[in-house]
C-alpha cells in the first residue's frame, strides 16, 4: 500500500497567506512552489550525443519555448521510502511518499506517471560532494535499468540526476514553509524529490544522464517518440 497522495493548491501565494496557519491544520496540505537552487554550482559540460538524441523536456522547453512537452516525475528513491514530485511545465510540487521496494515500486510508478500524464522520469543517483558516485549508486542504477525498459514499452524516458545535497535542502525548505516535526519527517522525502526536480530545471536537463535499455527496438521507439526541435549549436553547449 502506498501512503495517500500529497494535495496541494494550485492558487497558493506565499506572499499572501501564512504557511504556519495552513500546516498547523493539515500537516499533508502542499503548495505548488519554485525557488532558487542552493547549494548546487556544477560545472558545465558539452552536451552528451545521448541527450542530443534523446533530449529532456527542460533541454526542449529551454530551447524552444512552443515545443509541446509532457510531464516529469521526480524520483527520490531510498531503501524503504520513495519520495515522489511533480512538474507540470515549471511549477514543482511534492506529490507522495512510497513505502514499496522491488517490482511493485517500480509498476506503482509507472501508474501514477501514467495518471500524471508523464512522459520522463528524473531519479536522484546519490554522488559524494565532488561528484563521485557511492556503493548506493549502483542500486540506483539497478532500479533506474529496470525502470527503463518498463518506460521506453510506453515512449517515456527515465534519466538520472545527482542528488547530492537534496536531503538538506528540501530539511531547509520544509522548516521555512512552517511544518512541524511530524510532518517533515511524512514528507521530507517528496520534498528532496522536489530539490532534484527544480536542480534539473534549473541546469535545463544539461547535467542529467539517460538511462537507455539495452533493446535496440525500445531505443528505436524512444527515438521515435521524442521529436528533435532543438537546434543544437556546439557554441550553446560547450565551455
């Protein structure tokens, strides 16, 4: 069983309201909400043939503000607890928290981007403060692969950003909008999904890696269903 989702208010203004008096009385009530990246400062790098290939939708929407593009889900994932976020275009909201693992975590996943109108998913890889991949990447990876064939079956792509640092910041985050103990530690995951998910905005999807399946015919049709209407300078894309 999955934990019920996260609500939240599309007209939410926090400059407006007090986000005391709405935690205080449901610790579950979530604002759509954007703001700056802290913490994070990568280095740019020229934009992989893979991404060129296969082009995330903030790379296309950065590019070509008209492309038509669909959502992506935000992917926390951790050992007992999977944070989940949602962006539609460029407003960020936490979603929900899975208590799942294995096979079902990954078909629960499928549903709700499926119900969301999903089209890419974007997972945390855990890395150390320079950038090097730990023992908990691999298991990652592992997900990520498996994830990969069951999204590229239905034309959607699943790609990995570093997460490193989301934890503390969605911790930060969580205090200054007001929630109490209790409700940080029920939803500290979707938040640290909502850190990865504005990061990749915020770097326009240049820092991110696609995750392909093996099949040539899964990449064929991810090909396929992914419309190249960007036009890439090398001048835009490389120090």
């Amino acid at each position: 069983m999955s934990s019920p989702q996260l609500q939240s208010h599309p007209f939410f203004n926090p400059s407006k309201t007090n986000p005391n008096l709405i935690f205080s009385k449901s610790p579950l009530f979530l604002p759509y909400f954007s703001t700056p990246i802290r913490h994070y400062n990568p280095k740019p790098n020229a934009l992989s043939s893979s991404l060129q290939e296969f082009p995330p939708n903030a790379l296309r929407r950065k590019t070509n503000p008209q492309c038509t593009v669909g959502f992506s889900l935000g992917v926390d994932l951790g050992s007992a607890r999977t944070g989940l976020a949602l962006s539609k275009g460029f407003s960020v909201r936490p979603l929900t928290v899975l208590k799942l693992r294995g096979q079902k975590l990954e078909l629960q996943l499928l549903d709700m981007a499926e119900r969301e109108e999903v089209d890419e998913f974007i997972i945390g890889i855990p890395k150390s403060w320079d950038g090097k991949e730990t023992p908990q990447s691999n298991k990652v990876r592992s997900i990520a692969g498996r994830l990969a064939v069951r999204a590229a079956e239905r034309g959607w792509r699943v790609y990995l950003q570093d997460e490193h640092g989301t934890s503390s910041e969605a911790a930060y985050r969580m205090i200054n909008l007001g929630l109490n103990k209790s409700a940080r530690q029920k939803t500290s995951d979707a938040y640290a999904a909502v850190i990865l998910l504005e990061r990749y905005f915020a770097m326009s999807g240049e820092d991110i890696e696609i995750v392909l399946p093996k099949q040539i015919d899964l990449q064929e049709k991810l090909r396929k269903g992914t419309p190249l209407d960007i036009d890439f300078s090398p001048k835009e894309f490389v120090d």
